[in-house]
C-alpha cells in the first residue's frame, strides 16, 4: 500500500498526468475532473469497468493492465494507496524522479482555493457526500464535488461547479483527510478501524479531533454515534480550537433533531431545526439514511439554505452505485449489491433491506475484504449476518492491497456461526452461484457485499437462477 506524504508540497502546475488505478471510484472521479480541468489525463487499471468505460466515452486513454510502457510522456503521476509497491508504472516514476501524487493530494490539488466541505466518517460518508451535493443542486447552488461513488441522479460521482462550494468524501483510512483546506467539516460517525495503519485506536482518534480542528467555518458531528462523542468531548474540551459545532441526530439535546422514524418502506422522518419542525420521504430505505440526510440538512442549513428548500431537494436523492443497488429480479427473486464491508454497516444494510423483503428470505453473499480486516472482525460478522440475514453465502477473502495471512480465510466468519444451517462456505464462484439458485425462493431478496470484486459475481448468480426459473418465466 502507498500512503500520502502529508508533508509533500504539491506543484502549482502538473502537465500531463498519468493515473495508476484510475478505474477505482475516486480516481475515476478526481481524473474526470482533471480532465474537465483541461490536463492532459491517461490512466491504466488491472481490469475493465464501468469507470474505466466512462472514461474513455469522454477522451480518457485507458490502458487495461499495468505496465512502465503506459505513462509514455507524463510528467505526473497519481496513485491509488491500493497499489502494490512494485507496480512497473510507480517503479517507473521513481527511477526517472517524475511527480508522484497520492489520489488525495490530487483532489487537494484540485479543490485549492474553493469553499471545502469534506464529509469523513467510517460509515455513510459516500451517501451522505451524495446528499450534500443533491441538496445543493436542487437548492440553486452549483458546487464542484468528488464522491467515492457514482450519484444515481447525476450518472457521476465527481463534477466541477461555477461556485465557490467544492465538496469531497474525505478518506480517514490513511490520515488523507488532514490534507484539504477544509471549511465545513462533517463527521458522520467514528468507528475505530485501518488499525493496521494508525497503530492504536487512540490513534485513529486522535486523528478525527484533528480532522475537526482544521475545520475553519463550522464542525458538522453526530450527536448520537459513540465514537463521535467522545471526539465532541475532546473539542468541547478546548474550545477556543476549533470552529463553531454544529450536532445532528436522535439525542435529545442535538442541534438538528430527529424526533421520528418510519423505515417500513422508503424512509419517512421528522426533524426539529430552531423550534421549526419538518417532515420529509427519502427515495432511499433504511434508518441510516434518514440520519445521513439530517446530517446533509446540517450542513445546508449551517451554508445558510432555508431548512424546507434545503430538506426538500435532499429528498430527491436517489442513492449511488453500490450502495443497495438493484440488479435483476429472476423467478420472482431479485438481486442487490452494496460496497458494505464493516459490520456496523453490514447491519445497517441487512436492516435497511429487510423494508424491502416483505414475505421473503434475506440472503446474504458476503465477501471478507482484507485479511486483516477479516482477521479482526470475523466474529462481529457472523454476529451481525446471523442475526440480520436468513442465510449467508461467504466467500473467499478479496485482498486487494494485502498479502495473503495463513489460516485467514472466508470460514474464519463462517465457523462463527452459532448455527451452522445458516451459512456455507463456499470459496468458487461457480460453485457459489449455482448454490445460490439451489436455495433461491420466489420472494427472497440476495445481496451481495464488499467494497471489493463481488458485484462482479451478479452474472454468474443471474444466470444460474435463469437457468433454475426459465421454465417459470417462460
């Protein structure tokens, strides 16, 4: 993995510039802007996607694996942190003292001397990005944004606008937040993790408390997630540090509150702003959205949005890519993905679809991410698919950046079933797949989830429940 130099000074002018890993959601985002910028931008990925396709539509050379060959003439380089430290292209950039960027100085490179709003947050960061950009369109600004996923609505996930808003989904993963100028700060929750790269939950911590103290014009936290508070305890305790804080959510004493909940179908809420009440409906499910839209409301309204405009346009949101996106309804069974790859998003997920399911089987295709995630958190993923899901579907673990850890593999969740009837193991796809449509009722809902590769086993499931229901469709 590549992590950022924090203290790198970033060249006021980059040339041409070449993306290693440009088919990830981020840098797709960041080298479309670029683009739209007028810099000269190639790119490279280990594989064709749908960003990667996106991307050559507009003008993009994209070359599909990786070699030194592929930078050609450029005179910058931006990577993803994923990337492996021998990769010919970054080895490349090295020998001949060429620029290189980590995808987050990119962004900072892009947002310098714009209005920031950074939104950070182990969970609901890209929706709630998401919702921020939504509400301020539908409100008649015209901001810039880089989301870390594709915004339904818009058929994007980066854009640039004519005011002076520019708002990013800021990655906490690797102390990357702390680069940009940020003006607005959102914090939608504080979930210790990426232990591996800070060392310490203390750390990790330490590191929010910071991300808040740059914030310039106001602190946007939740007034309800443990991790947030304890970080609100560390600012409160030095109150001459930091802007001006603004809490949103269910607490009783929270600036926005949220006084009711109705998930039974696309999420119904009401919020209390200054005294006023509002009541609006989400084109999104689950409890967890109606808390990030309050927590896009905050920020809105603290930009100086009328609160019923503001809720109104926020409404309109309609989700991004991977994010409990529908695929395919076979035989009466349809199929999801989403990028849950935590367990406290996990639950959220599987209790967000359960408004969904109806009389039907919630079927869970879980992809471990990372052996060292995996190897922290097998128990509360069992835990939280066990008691959310009807039956799960493990599979083998996608590593990405990670070597692989003897003895850390999918059956680490598996085994942690309390009952073993509801899970299986199975580390083929095909084999996956074909089970899948074995078990599969008509009514059942499957959802695959992992930020990794899983979405790319929709096909194979697809078709094998084709193959079980064609009679029945016929």
């Amino acid at each position: 993995m590549i992590y950022p130099d924090l203290e790198l000074t970033i060249p006021d002018e980059l040339g041409k510039v070449h993306f290693v890993g440009i088919g990830g959601s981020g840098m797709s985002g960041i080298a479309r802007m670029m683009h739209q910028a007028g810099v000269t931008v190639t790119g490279s990925d280990r594989s064709a996607n749908y960003s990667t396709a996106a991307l050559e539509e507009i003008g993009i050379p994209v070359f599909i694996g990786h070699d030194a060959a592929n930078v050609g003439d450029a005179d910058t380089l931006v990577v993803t942190g994923a990337l492996w430290q021998d990769n010919p292209e970054y080895q490349r950039a090295l020998a001949t003292d060429m620029p290189v960027l980590h995808r987050s100085q990119a962004l900072a490179w892009l947002a310098r001397g714009k209005r920031v709003v950074s939104v950070a947050g182990a969970h609901g960061k890209t929706t709630s990005t998401g919702m921020i950009v939504t509400g301020l369109l539908g409100a008649g600004a015209d901001p810039s944004f880089v989301n870390g996923g594709i915004i339904e609505s818009l058929g994007v996930s980066s854009g640039p606008g004519t005011d002076d808003l520019f708002v990013i989904e800021a990655d906490e993963s690797d102390k990357s937040f702390l680069l940009y100028d940020t003006a607005i700060a959102l914090i939608t929750n504080v979930d210790p993790e990426h232990l591996d790269f800070y060392g310490s939950r203390e750390a990790f911590m330490q590191a929010f408390v910071d991300f808040a103290r740059g914030a310039r014009e106001q602190i946007v936290i939740s007034s309800d997630d443990p991790g947030a508070l304890e970080v609100l305890g560390a600012l409160r305790a030095d109150a001459a540090a930091h802007a001006p804080i603004r809490t949103f959510g269910e607490a009783a004493d929270a600036d926005v509150r949220i006084t009711a909940i109705d998930d039974s179908g696309p999420v119904r809420f009401t919020v209390a702003i200054d005294g006023a009440e509002y009541s609006a409906q989400l084109a999104v499910y689950g409890r967890h959205n109606a808390v990030n839209a309050v927590g896009a409301l905050s920020v809105l309204t603290g930009l100086g949005f009328e609160p019923a405009a503001a809720l109104a346009a926020i409404s309109e949101f309609g989700g991004t890519k991977r994010r409990f996106e529908f695929h395919a309804e076979v035989g009466g069974v349809r199929v999801y993905d989403d990028y849950a790859h935590h367990p406290t998003e996990v639950a959220a997920l599987l209790d967000s679809a359960r408004a969904v399911v109806g009389e039907g089987r919630l079927v869970a295709i879980h992809q471990p991410h990372l052996f060292s995630r995996t190897r922290l958190f097998h128990r509360e993923f069992a835990e939280v698919l066990e008691a959310g899901a009807d039956h799960t579907v493990v599979l083998s673990v996608d590593g990405a950046r990670e070597d692989p850890v003897e003895g850390v593999t999918g059956a680490l969740v598996s085994n942690d079933f309390a009952d073993a009837s509801k899970v299986a193991y199975i580390d083929d796809w095909a084999r996956a797949a074909e089970y899948l449509a074995e078990i599969a009722r008509p009514g059942d809902v499957m959802v695959t989830m992992s930020c990794g590769t899983v979405y790319q086993i929709i096909p194979q499931v697809v078709a094998a429940l084709r193959g079980r229901f064609e009679v029945t469709e016929q």
